[in-house]
C-alpha cells in the first residue's frame, strides 16, 4: 500500500499517483538516498514528540525509531535503495 502524507495525515494513493510517482523515480544513488532520508524524517517526526524528556518511549517504539535511522546503513545502489521497506509503526 502506498501512501503520500497531506496535512500530517497519511492518505492511501491512487493508481494514477502512484504512477506518476513512479515515473519521478530517482535514477542516482545521491537522489535515491535524498528522497529515502526525506520519507524517514518524515516517520522519525511524526514521533518526536513521543521522545521528548516528560515522556516515556516505549520499547517497540525506540525500537522503530532506530530502526528508521538505520534504515540507511549499507546501502550502496539506487535498486537497494528503492527496494527498502519502512517497519511498521507500533500502536
């Protein structure tokens, strides 16, 4: 299932976005990586708030969040790159 975020509130998209967001695909490794970093930025935000110091951050969700910031470790080419998978927000 792809989704595309619109006022922080994440929407399935539509055969014709997901085309069109297909077609506009990075074909470096640098744009790859930018484009992975943004998506991931964007996860890792969407929970900050969840780390800040009067809070107390769940086991799974520190697990998530560092997984998103792994996410980009080793990765050396543009079919690596677009074959990552982002885990799965805990409840």
């Amino acid at each position: 299932m792809a989704t595309k975020l619109v006022n922080a509130i994440r929407y399935e998209m539509t055969d014709a976005e997901l085309t069109a967001f297909n077609e506009r695909r990075a074909t470096t490794f640098k744009e790859a990586m930018q484009e992975l970093r943004a998506e991931r930025n964007s996860k890792l935000a969407e929970t900050d708030y969840l780390a800040l110091s009067d809070q107390t951050l769940s086991a799974d969700m520190n697990t998530y969040r560092q997984n998103l910031r792994d996410i980009t470790n080793g990765l050396t080419t543009v079919e690596e790159v677009n074959a990552v998978v982002f885990p799965d927000k805990p409840e």
